[in-house]
C-alpha cells in the first residue's frame, strides 16, 4: 500500500549520555518466550519457509548514570533469507538528506530551504510546488515529515533524486551496512537505467535567491550480483510468468541493519561514531519528532482521519487497528514498510509512566499462494494480527520486568 503522512508536536531530546555498545545478544530468549503462547505465535514460527519471520528484541535498561545498556534477543536473522525492505528504505535515506545538506556547507542552505526538482531524462518528473506545505514551497523538511508521518512514496523518491543511489549506498556501507542496495524509486515502474539517472535539484531562499544547483546525476557504481528471487510465479503486464520472481534488481537492507540505524537515531552516543548520521541535534530531534507523531496531530500536511486513522503506520502492537488511540503514555519512534507481501516494523517503544523502553524490529512474509503482483496478500489474516500480537506481548512483558 502506499504510504503516508503525521503530526507536528514537540518532542524532547531522549536521554542518551555515554557510548555503551554493550549489548548482549541472545537468539533464543525471544523464541523460548513466544513458544509460551502457542495460540498466537505457535503456527507462525513452527513454518519458517513459509512466513520468513525475522525479529529482533533490544531491552533496554539505565545505569545510575542514565546511560542506555542494551540487551537483543534475535529470531531468524542469521538465516541470511531475503526480504524485500519495502518503505523502511526511507528512514536512512531522510537522515542522508538531511546529512547531505549540512556537508554541502552552504550559507542559508538548510533543510527548509526551497528545493525545486528538475526533469532531464526519460520518465523523470519535475516538482515546482508542494500544496501541503503553508506557502507552497518543497523542501526536505517537508519531504521527512510525509515520509514518517505517512510514508510518502514520492517524498522518499525526491529525496533519492537529490541524492542519488550511488551516493546513499556508498555512505551506507561506510556506516557498516555491506549488504545495502538502495538502488530504485517506490511506486513508480522504471528500468534499472532510468533508477540510475536522478533529476536536476536546485535550492533556493525565501527570497527565490538560488543557493544550490546540482545538476542530473547518473550512478555509474557496480553492485554485486544477486540471486535473490521469491515465489513460485508472478504477475507482469497483466500476465502470470511461472516461477520466481527475480528481486536480485531489487532494494536490498537486513532487518539487523535497520535495527541498527534506528538505534543510532534514537541513541547516537551508543552506536559506533562511523555509524551516526552527520547531521545536527537538531536534526535528530526533529526526525524523532516526526517518528513519533501520528498523523492527526499534524497541521501541514494535513491529513483526512478516514484514510490516515493515528495508528496508520504503527503496526506492531495495533496491527491494522482503526479507530482506537495510542495510551497515552507510550510513544513509538519507528518506520514501517509493506509490499510484495512483507510486513515491517522497526520501533522504538518508551513508556515514561512505568518506565519502559525497548526496541523491536520484526518481517513477516504473507503470501500464502505464492504468487507476487497478484493483489493477493494475507496482511488482514496473517500479517498484521502477528505484528499487533508480538508487539503487545513484548511490551506486557517489559512491563512484568519492571
């Protein structure tokens, strides 16, 4: 599904004094756990092949100093099974943007700057306005802001043309994500030459005084070669091909690597410094901000509650639950992603009222059929149910260890 927009709230800069890269990790604590709740988990993970769950469970506690300590607990990571990362590419690819602009170094060059997109090649599309915003004027703010809130396709895929593939992949594996190919557009159907090819971008003041001009870009980088391929059969141009579908063209990210870029957003002083995204403070607590919003609380964009209910991108602990509110309490920090039958969430959960705080990163694969692009997918019966389970009774038992 496409996804969508949140709210502009003011978020506090979480406590996080001290590196501590002390994080135990155990493989089993998590499996022996849900093992006691064989009526909600028990038929999922006894089928490995099939639902290709991958989690990872980060509790967390605080030394006398506040410092963060943390402890995973993994099930399947290891397992080295592709899973197509969906929309969770956009959370590094919004904190590169904003990394991006301060190493440009250029006066009155910000993320709210004017950014104008361009059109220089086959099938590129240009933006001149964005009517979300209060006086019509596109910028990467805006463009972060609709990618948690709502996870904008084409808000991530502006960012990927400032960008460029080569440039995000490059910084990603210099961050120690070896495996990370960011390498396509959402939503959009493009060739491989055409995703290689990202738009003219130039940055203007308030004043329309020009700041920036980068010119088209082509990606000329040589990426390993895949064998990644999923299903039995698949749908294009209206046609069902029998066989696998051939994903080895695919964006590519491991569930332990988006775990592991949330927690350098949300705990930089606990990740190794070549891991932390170069952008300000301030920048960090903005993009908290709107990891943590939820879409009614937002003023521009503003967002229709039928289409964009709060729980819109929560999927772990509410699933596809419409109509109900987050306790109040507890706030939720995350990225989720859906496509070709894979569900995602990568979460940051705090509750200040009872003191807890934990990480969860979950994938589950719904497509009890087999076949991709068939508009068939189990995310109501299978998908979603799973994610809202696993994330309540994580959080049921943070709350018992309190």
């Amino acid at each position: 599904m496409p996804e969508k927009p949140r709210p502009e709230n003011s978020s506090k800069p979480l406590p996080n004094k001290g590196l501590d890269v002390q994080a135990k990790v155990s493989k089993n604590r998590m499996e022996t756990l849900l093992a006691t709740r064989p009526d909600l988990f028990g038929n999922i993970l006894s089928k490995p092949d099939e639902y290709r769950v991958q989690a990872i469970w980060t509790h967390i506690t605080r030394d006398t100093q506040g410092r963060p300590r943390f402890e995973e607990h993994e099930i399947n990571t290891a397992s080295g099974s592709y899973f197509y990362p969906a929309s969770t590419v956009k959370m590094p690819t919004a904190l590169l943007a904003l990394q991006r602009v301060r190493e440009l170094g250029i006066s009155g060059l910000d993320r709210n700057s004017t950014m104008i997109t361009g059109a220089d090649f086959n099938a590129q599309t240009p933006v001149y306005n964005d009517p979300t915003t209060p006086d019509g004027r596109p910028t990467i703010a805006q463009y972060v802001r609709k990618i948690f809130l709502v996870s904008d396709n084409d808000a991530f895929n502006r960012l990927y043309e400032f960008l460029g593939p080569a440039y995000i992949n490059r910084e990603l594996h210099e961050k120690g994500y070896p495996e990370a190919q960011i390498i396509h557009r959402l939503e959009i159907s493009l060739n491989e030459e055409q995703n290689r090819h990202t738009n003219p971008v130039t940055f203007y003041d308030t004043s329309a005084n020009r700041l920036y001009e980068q010119a088209q870009q082509y990606d000329q980088d040589v990426y390993p070669k895949r064998k990644d391929a999923l299903g039995k059969g698949y749908i294009k141009g209206g046609e069902f091909h029998d066989g696998p579908m051939d994903f080895s063209r695919k964006n590519r990210l491991s569930l332990n690597s988006l775990n592991q870029i949330l927690k350098s957003i949300i705990f930089p002083e606990s990740v190794p410094e070549k891991q932390r995204f170069r952008v300000t403070p301030d920048d960090l607590n903005f993009v908290r901000k709107y990891m943590s919003m939820v879409p009614g609380q937002a003023t521009f964009p503003h967002y229709d509650s039928t289409d964009f209910h709060d729980t819109y991108c929560k999927f772990l602990y509410f699933g596809s639950e419409k109509g109900v509110g987050i306790p109040k309490n507890l706030k939720v920090f995350n990225k989720v992603g859906d496509a070709y039958g894979f569900l995602l969430d990568i979460a940051y959960f705090k509750d200040e009222a009872k003191g807890v705080e934990f990480m969860l990163s979950a994938v589950i694969y719904c497509n009890s059929d087999g076949v991709l692009n068939d508009s068939k997918y189990d995310y109501e019966s299978i998908g979603f149910p799973f994610l809202k389970n696993l994330g309540r009774f994580i959080y049921e038992e943070e709350c018992r260890m309190k």
